[in-house]
C-alpha cells in the first residue's frame, strides 16, 4: 500500500511518524510519501516538502505568504496525482487539508483524517465538507467521536497520541545538568511565533538571575536559528532534550502544543 500523508506542523509531524511506525509493523512494504518533517523522515517517510514551507500563523502572515500557500497548494495537487497512493492520511492542519481532501475525491482516493478539524469550537460549517470529501476520521477527544457519529460521519476515537508520545520522551533522564534551578521558555514551533515571542520571554530571564533559563526548540528549526535571540544573555541554554521538562521550577509557554508537553511533563515528574 502507498500512503500519503499530509501533516504541516510539528504535532502533525509527529503523529504522522507514528502513523508510519503503525503501519510499518503490520506492513512491511507499506511506501510513504509526505509533507512535513523531521520525525516522519526519520520514520521512513519521503518528505517531498518540509514544515518550513508550510506553517504560517496569524492572518498577516498567511495574507504575506499567500502566493506560497497557492503554489504549495499546486504542488501536492501534482504531487497526489503523479504518485497515485492508495490513500490520503490528513493530519489536522484543516484549512489547507480541507481543499486537499476536495481534491482527493475528484480522484476516487479514499481520505483519512487524523485529529481532523474542531468544527466543535469554531466553523461548524466544516462538517458538512468532511461529510462530503473524508471517508473516515480518528478523533482525540470522546465527545468528537459522539458528534460525528450524529452527523453520520465514520469516526473512531483513540485519545491523544501526544500523551503517549510526550511519556516516551519526557521519562528520559536529562543529560546535562545545569546547576541551578530553571525556568524553561517554550515559544513553540513555528518561526514566525518564536519571533514575536521569544525576545519577550527571554527579557524576563534579567530579572531572575538566581535561575538558569533554558529554551525548549523545536525539532525542526535548527540551532542556528535560535543563537541570534540568545547572544546577549549569558545564562540561557537551548535545549532539544524533553527530558529537562521534568526537572523546571517554572515555565514561560506559548499557547499550543506546547502547553500540552508541559502539563504532561509535570504529570509525571
């Protein structure tokens, strides 16, 4: 079987590579092909875009990168058609994936949708294309499962793959001691957010010399990005390790994702 798997954040990247994980145990031969990142590239998926080229957040953003959005559109348009996979696996990502499983039709590919949009908590209207365009969707939360299922949507739920995921690689032990205590900065996953947002955390980190602060990054950013923001404070680490969310005094979270890796690491710390 030939998958495609669409994910265009970093959560999704990391499901994605799950997903991989899961077929590859009950099918051997099982190809992938793949927009997103690091974790799904590692799983043996081929990424034919990466994460880069297809996050933007806030509607400035998406209105500055707007021509990107329609040739990434184009792409996997082409893409889809020239690899002809068996099936579409969507991963949340719901205003580029929605047009995608439209497409997706037109060519008679069955649709997928893991964690699929939240028409729960804003455009319900949604419901009605899932309704048209996905042939099955796996949800997180048990109330979803109860809403599509009135709506007559095939629908599975199998809970939160992050929790699992985050519990693998938060009980790993840290590596590097720090000496003090520490706070930890999370300014998430997407360029544009750690811009805004990092330069404020980082500003706190003066008036509480008594810590060590670390930043948490994002697997699919480099080092190289982060180093400018941290030039000028002398007791600030970047850290890629989850292991450290363990041991934080406090922390300093941009809304998403991360809020979720951090509730989880403190769960079981």
């Amino acid at each position: 079987m030939h998958y495609y798997i669409i994910a265009g954040e970093t959560s999704g990247d990391l499901y994605g590579s799950n997903v991989i994980k899961s077929i590859k145990n009950i099918d051997l031969s099982s190809k992938f092909t793949a927009l997103g990142g690091e974790h799904i590239e590692y799983a043996g998926g081929d990424v034919v875009r990466r994460l880069d080229k297809l996050a933007f957040m806030g509607f400035s953003e998406v209105v500055k990168n707007i021509f990107t959005i329609v040739r990434n559109f184009h792409f996997v348009k082409q893409s889809i058609k020239e690899a002809n996979p068996d099936a579409i696996i969507l991963i949340d990502y719901p205003a580029f994936n929605l047009k995608i499983a439209k497409y997706a039709k037109q060519l008679n590919i069955p649709v997928f949708w893991l964690v699929p949009p939240k028409v729960w908590a804003w455009n319900p209207n949604r419901i009605f294309k899932l309704k048209q365009y996905v042939d099955t969707l796996f949800v997180i939360f048990p109330f979803e499962l109860d809403l599509f299922v009135k709506e007559e949507i095939k629908s599975f739920y199998f809970g939160n793959p992050l929790i699992d995921i985050l519990n693998n690689q938060i009980n790993k032990p840290f590596s590097k001691p720090l000496g003090k205590a520490i706070i930890a900065l999370l300014p998430g996953s997407r360029k544009q957010e750690i811009v805004r947002m990092l330069p404020i955390m980082l500003s706190t980190s003066l008036n509480f010399p008594e810590y060590r602060f670390i930043i948490m990054c994002a697997i699919n950013i480099s080092r190289s990005f982060y180093e400018p923001f941290v030039q000028q404070y002398k007791l600030v680490d970047l850290v890629y390790d989850k292991g450290i969310l363990n041991s934080v005094t406090a922390a300093i979270v941009t809304s998403g994702t991360a809020t979720l890796e951090l509730a989880v690491s403190l769960m079981t710390a």
